[in-house]
C-alpha cells in the first residue's frame, strides 16, 4: 500500500457511460469529451465473445492520428498497410501512428472473449502528414511500476518504448481489493481522465466499471481507492493547441492537412482494391 499525504482533491467535473453500438461502447470522440481533452480525442471500450465466421474490425483507414489498442482479454489477428502482420495476445498493446494515411484490420483468431481499449490520439501539426508507423506489443514487452502499466509516455522509472508524441501519458492499472494508490501526473499535465473496465474506484466519488470520468484541469496528484479487484486506463496530458478538424476516420489540426490525409486514403485504398483486399 502505498503511503499516502493528504491533498485537496481533483475534483471530477465530467462523467460518462457513452454510448453503446454493438460490443463497442464510444466513451469520447471529438464532438464532445474529446474537445475537452485532446490530445485524448476517441476513446472505445469493447467486448464481446466472437460468433463463428466473426470478420473482426475489417479492413479500415486513418490519418492525422494515432491509435493504440490494448488487450486486456483475449487475441487478435492483425495486418497493416506499413506490411505487418501478426498476433497480438492478451495484455499487448498496437500502436498505429497513421500519418499521412494507413489501413488497417484486426480479427479474433478463437471464440475466446475479447475485451480492450481503443483510444486515439492528435498528431501534432509537425506527424500529421508524416510516414504510417506501427508498433506491436507483448505484454511482456511493456514496461511497469508498481501497479501501472505505461503503455505511453513515462511514469516513476518506467518509459513506454513505443515513438509517441511528447508530454502524454497513459497507464493501464490495476488495483486489489483496498488498495490506495496515487497518480502525480508530471508538470503541466493538466488533462486527466480515466475509464474503468472491471471493479470499483473512488476518487473523489464513485467511478464504477464501464465509466469515464474527467478531472478538473490541474496537475495536482489524484488518490484511488479500489473497492474489488479493479482494473482501468489513466491518461494525462499537456493540452493539444490545435483545432481538431474531423474527416469521418481522420483527425487533423487543418482542412489543407485533412484533404491531404484523405487523399492518401483513397490512394491506398485503390491498391487494397485492385489487389481484392476491399
């Protein structure tokens, strides 16, 4: 347990159980939460047990973001226009810089279930049109301190190996029953926020499994206290100067970076075509 000073709060100022299409639920997009916290723009909550013949994802395009997928049940299959493909296992992590413009799909490999985040994040002005990039994680392969996996960013010894922009972080955490554990974010993080997959959190109030809640914009420490074996995403942040300017699977900080982006899409998605991959 870890020992704890008394601090004034982070009051939290916004909650939400999203909205729910299928096995995914959308806890944050651009429209709203995501204004309040980009770089943090989309954040996706999924589950589901695999029906037989399940085509996963399929086949779909990005640019002017990164996303990063972390698996805390089960498998999945991969493939991306930069070439790769593979398995990513349960507790890995895919990070897809999408640049300029990338495809990419995922699919259940068994009917075992599947549970994980997806969350996507602003490029900065200087990667949005850059080189597609990914990066594959076993769990293994991601580093931790204490109860926080960092899956971006750094935090106490611990730094994510995986290429993000600066001045973010991102924490898969678990707690046992009791436990209390405090988040001190780094200078000038004043975006916060977390979404709980399983258990029971308080934090300045009750935060229960399938909830987002926001913190007040600050960079003072947050306290947790888990009620139950508790598992849940954390991310904190410098804020993202720019304007989000939303295609329908791109986000860009301008109309002339979007159509670009776009442009690029349609360019791929000719030779995913041309070659029956569409």
């Amino acid at each position: 347990m870890n020992s704890i000073v008394d601090i004034k709060p982070r009051a939290i100022t916004h909650r939400t159980s999203g909205r729910k299409r299928g096995p995914i639920t959308r806890l944050m997009s651009p429209g709203d939460l995501g204004q309040l916290l980009k770089p943090f723009i989309f954040l996706d909550q999924f589950g589901f047990k695999p029906e037989p013949g399940n085509k996963g994802f399929g086949m779909h395009p990005h640019s002017g973001i990164a996303t990063l997928t972390y698996m805390i049940e089960g498998e999945l299959a991969y493939e991306d226009t930069t070439g790769k493909s593979g398995l990513l296992p349960s507790g890995g992590v895919e990070w897809m810089s999408a640049g300029n413009g990338v495809w990419h799909d995922a699919k259940p490999v068994n009917d075992a279930p599947i549970a994980g985040f997806q969350l996507w994040v602003a490029l900065p002005a200087t990667q949005e049109n850059g080189p597609a990039h990914s990066v594959y994680l076993a769990a293994s392969q991601v580093t931790r301190e204490g109860p926080a996996q960092v899956l971006l960013g750094r935090y106490g010894s611990a730094q994510s190996s995986i290429p993000a922009p600066a001045d973010m972080n991102y924490l898969a955490v678990q707690l046992q029953d009791g436990e209390h554990w405090r988040y001190t974010p780094p200078a000038g993080h004043t975006v916060g926020w977390l979404a709980v997959n399983s258990g029971h959190l308080d934090a300045d109030g009750p935060i229960t499994a399938g909830e987002m809640a926001v913190f007040e914009e600050s960079d003072r420490p947050i306290d947790f206290v888990a009620t139950g074996p508790t598992c849940f995403v954390l991310g904190s942040a410098i804020r993202h100067p720019h304007n989000l300017v939303t295609g329908y699977y791109s986000v860009h900080t301008s109309q002339a970076a979007l159509i670009q982006g776009e442009q690029e899409i349609e360019r791929i998605g000719a030779l995913l075509r041309a070659q029956g991959r569409l």
